[in-house]
C-alpha cells in the first residue's frame, strides 16, 4: 500500500467507530499523525478536568504513553488550558509560544 493510501487509512480509521472511547480515538489519532507527518513521534496535549494530559507515540513505541502534565510554563500550554477549540502547530520547535514540555519526549524536535 503506498504511502498516500496509508494516511488516508489512517484517518477514515479514526471516524469508522463513533462509538470509540476517548482512549482510543486519541491513540488513533497519534497513530495517524504519525503517518501523515512521516516523523518519528508525535505528541497530543490535551485538557481533560481543566488539566493538560500528554500523549506521546514513538514510531517505535507500541502504544501511546499518558503522562498528567503539570501546571503549564508555556504561553501555548497556557492558551490550551483556555482554548474551546484545537489548537495546532506546524513546527513546535520555532514556534515561540512552546516550550521544551510542549515537545515530544525522546526526539530534538
């Protein structure tokens, strides 16, 4: 299957079970980011109970890791705590509202 089919795979995946649990549709989701991107992790923070959750996925990994974020330090991890919407960055690494929580843990970018 090429590459192309793949990521679109990935996210019909995502929306083929409305039933899913939280869990999974967010593991799904970091699965799907991390074919479309072809990178070698991808990182979701997300606010659950008004704190920030991060999800992490290595591409050699397995399966998501969850890890309670502590009280944000960023403007970005402030701005998610405030946010009604998703908020998404192209580049994490130049974008001057994250710090170095905001990343992916094990990768320089």
């Amino acid at each position: 299957m090429f590459a192309r089919e793949k990521s679109l795979d990935s996210l019909l995946e995502l929306f083929e079970h409305p039933s899913s649990s939280r869990t999974e549709v967010l593991s799904k989701a970091l699965h799907s980011a991390l074919n479309l991107a072809e990178a070698e992790g991808a990182t979701l923070l997300v606010t659950h109970n008004r704190q920030l959750e991060r999800w992490t996925l290595l591409r050699d990994g397995g399966s998501p890791e969850t890890v309670a974020a502590s009280r944000p330090s960023s403007e970005f991890g402030r701005m998610l705590l405030k946010a009604v919407h998703p908020i998404q960055l192209l580049d994490a690494e130049k974008d001057a509202r994250t710090g170095a929580e905001d990343g992916c843990p094990g990768l320089d970018s």
